[in-house]
C-alpha cells in the first residue's frame, strides 16, 4: 500500500521526467550558488521537498517525517532559502509541454493572460511591497497584503507558463511585455477588458502576436465613430472594421520614447454578440482583434474561442484552492515569490500527469479531473501504470451567486435557499 512516505519518490519520478536532479544543480552553478550535498540531497533534494510539503499539505515540522529525512526544519528552512529563485523559474519553463501545442486555432497557438489574487502573511515588507486589498468587507482575513498574480497560461491543456507577481494597485497591462515574449510569434492571446488599449495592441503586432480582447464600452464605435476610433467598413453581420489613431499623449505606464516609436494608427477588427439569458434581458458585448480578415478568421468562431477563455478561471480554482495557494505562509517577499513559484511547478506537473491520462483515454485534456489526477501523484508508487482517471463531462452550469454560507472577505453572507439566487447559463450569440 502506498503511503505519503514514498510520495516523495514519486514527486522525484515525475520531476525526473522534464528536469533532472543534475540539471537543477548547473541551474543552481548557473546562479552564482555554491552547494553542497547533504542529508536533503542538495538542491534536488530541496526542490523534491518543498513539492511534496505543497502536494501533501503538512506544516514545515512535519515535513522532516512525510520526507523520512533525519534533518530538522531549520535546517530544511535554510536549505530552501539559499536555492536561487532563478530555478524556480527556469523549472516552471522546462515541466511545460515541449512538443506541439495543446491549443491550436487555425495555425495559431492559443493563449490565455488572466490574474487573480491571493493572501500573504501581515509583515511589514510585505505590506509595503504589494498593498492591502480595499475592497474586503471585515473578516478574519481582512488587512493582509494581497499580491495578484498575473498569468500565461495555454488554453487547451491549461499550463502556466508565466507568472508575474504584482502589487494590488497595479495594473496587469504594465506587464504585457514580458507575456508576450514567453507568448513567442504566431500566438494568438485571449485577455479582458483590463489590457485593452492602443499602446497594448501595437506592441502585440510588434511582437507578432495576434489579440482578441474583450473591449471596454467605451471604446466600442458606433455608427461612424468618433474621435480617435473610426468606422472603416463592415465585414459582416456585426462585424467592422476600424481604425485607431495614436493619441497626443502618452499612457503613464510607457515612456515617451516608446510611445513616440509606435504606429500612428492600427486597423482592427470589432465584433458585437449578444449575451442571451433565459428570463433577463439580452446584453451586448464586444471584442477586439487584430485577425482582420473575415475569411480566414470567421466571426462566430472567433466568439466561441472567447468563450472558452472562461476556462482559465477553473484553472485558478484548481491553483487557488484545490492546491493552496489562496493563502502562502513565507513573511518575506524573495520567499513568497518562490513558495508561488513552486505552486505554479507542481500544479504542471499534475497538468502533465492530465494530459497523459487524456492521450491514454481519448479525452480532452481539461475534462480530466485535476483532484484525481492530484490524488494519482500522491498516492501511487514509482513504476505504477498510470490508470483511468475520473473524465468530467462537458456540462453549462448555471451562474451561482457571489455569496458564500460563511461569508468572507469581499463575499456577502447566502441568506436565501441557493436555487433562489442561481440564475440560468449565459449564452453568447452574434
């Protein structure tokens, strides 16, 4: 029988897989770290345990027994804080997929960029480095800083294959540089309202990468347009193509010379669809996109793409809540960054082990259950066959109210039988 024990094993055969335990060692050379190889392993061995407190969910003291390592945690403590943070980043680039992408749509390779937030300890550092959230009604957990974490993830499969770590204030378009070069060219990235702007859609032509962005309202053209946003002419039922001027000045995130070297218009492509709910009125919404040619890129399919951007949401669920990483437990802002860091790497590797179980059932990838496949790698031993895991089926559900029974930060307490306040599945329409 399998116990958490031999858990690190697999956690060791998995990593062995995409990184192996000498290669960790040349990253950590690579960095400028002297090491040397102790009851832990060496980095390795650092690196094996603090995926397997993560997967196993025990506190630092525990660890020592889960691992079946004579060390205190002092010692494991100190080990991990002198393992350079640029492993963790590298470890995070080599568990992604490494052969064709999961997400092709129409020879583009389908990207997803979304952020949420998550808590961190009440230290002064960390208060000062990323802001307290303002927006909680009072709780237990009110008052902590709250960092927000912006990602990059593959749509189909669902790997993370860049995080950045933001203050709370921050806005995620002043990042979408450093996306947009792990994006790499021929991507096409899928984002919210929060990124849409002239400045961020001429950086991604400039970088080769297509968008399709939910646009704000007040930047949507009706009729001939206004100001800097023209009408050029329709291409369809609910379908125009338009132009953006560069404005006089600026946006405060980039300097003047970037600014100053960007196109002085961008033709681009809007497109309106109806938001259909049984029993509401019909709301519009709208995208942007640099795929101008109705052809190649048809409007409804382009629609139902953004659809399924919504799935980037259940990916932060799995990160979020099934593995943790709503609340980290480091007090200072280099081991925040890390312990996240190390999140985002063992929920890949749990992504890989999906997308075997997918490939060995015929399924898709994201039907696979993440808890099962969790369970997988904790319970199973070196060498054991990979078996069927449980497949979710394909399901609408309907839209449940923001309101917990335990009411909690920013949510209000349910007062009210839940099928009272559950509204039906929203439906996008052109």
């Amino acid at each position: 029988m399998a116990t958490i024990g031999r858990a690190l094993q697999q956690v060791k055969s998995q990593l062995d897989q995409f990184v192996a335990a000498h290669q960790i060692e040349e990253l950590c050379r690579d960095n400028g770290q002297a090491f040397r190889r102790g009851k832990q392993g060496g980095p390795a061995g650092v690196v094996h345990l603090m995926l397997l407190q993560l997967l196993a969910a025990v506190s630092m003291a525990g660890l020592r027994h889960v691992g079946k390592l004579s060390v205190s945690k002092q010692a494991i403590a100190k080990a991990r804080k002198a393992l350079p943070l640029g492993v963790w980043t590298e470890l995070i680039r080599r568990v992604c997929p490494a052969g064709p992408p999961l997400s092709v749509w129409r020879g583009l390779r389908v990207m997803a960029a979304d952020a949420m937030s998550f808590l961190t300890e009440d230290t002064p550092q960390l208060a000062n480095k990323y802001g307290k959230a303002r927006n909680g009604k009072p709780s237990a957990d009110h008052g902590r800083p709250t960092p927000k974490l912006l990602a990059l993830l593959d749509l189909a499969g669902g790997f993370v294959h860049q995080v950045i770590a933001l203050p709370w204030h921050r806005q995620e378009r002043v990042c979408l540089g450093r996306l947009l070069e792990a994006c790499g060219p021929q991507a096409l990235l899928l984002g919210d309202r929060g990124m849409v702007g002239f400045a961020q859609l001429a950086l991604m032509l400039k970088a080769q990468v297509h968008g399709c962005l939910r646009l704000p309202r007040w930047l949507v053209v009706h009729g001939r347009g206004k100001a800097n946003h023209r009408l050029l002419r329709r291409l369809g039922k609910q379908d125009l193509l338009v132009s953006w001027r560069k404005g006089s000045r600026p946006v405060g995130w980039m300097s003047k010379a970037a600014w100053t070297a960007l196109p002085a218009g961008l033709t681009l492509r809007q497109i309106s669809f109806r938001l259909t709910r049984k029993g509401f009125r019909t709301k519009w919404a709208w995208l942007i996109t640099t795929l101008s040619d109705p052809t190649a890129y048809p409007a409804a399919e382009l629609v139902e793409l953004y659809r399924k951007r919504w799935q980037v949401e259940v990916c932060f669920r799995d990160l979020k809540r099934t593995l943790g990483l709503g609340r980290t437990a480091a007090r200072d802002v280099r081991g925040v960054r890390k312990e996240l860091l190390a999140f985002v790497v063992l929920y890949n590797l749990v992504r890989q082990v999906m997308a075997a179980a997918a490939q060995r059932q015929g399924e898709e990838p994201d039907r696979i259950s993440f808890v099962d496949a969790l369970r997988w790698l904790l319970w199973s031993e070196v060498g054991d066959d990979l078996i069927d895991l449980v497949a979710n089926r394909k399901r609408q559900r309907d839209t449940q109210p923001r309101m917990l029974k335990h009411g909690r930060r920013k949510y209000a307490r349910l007062n009210k039988p839940r099928d009272q306040l559950t509204r039906p599945a929203s439906l996008a329409k052109l």
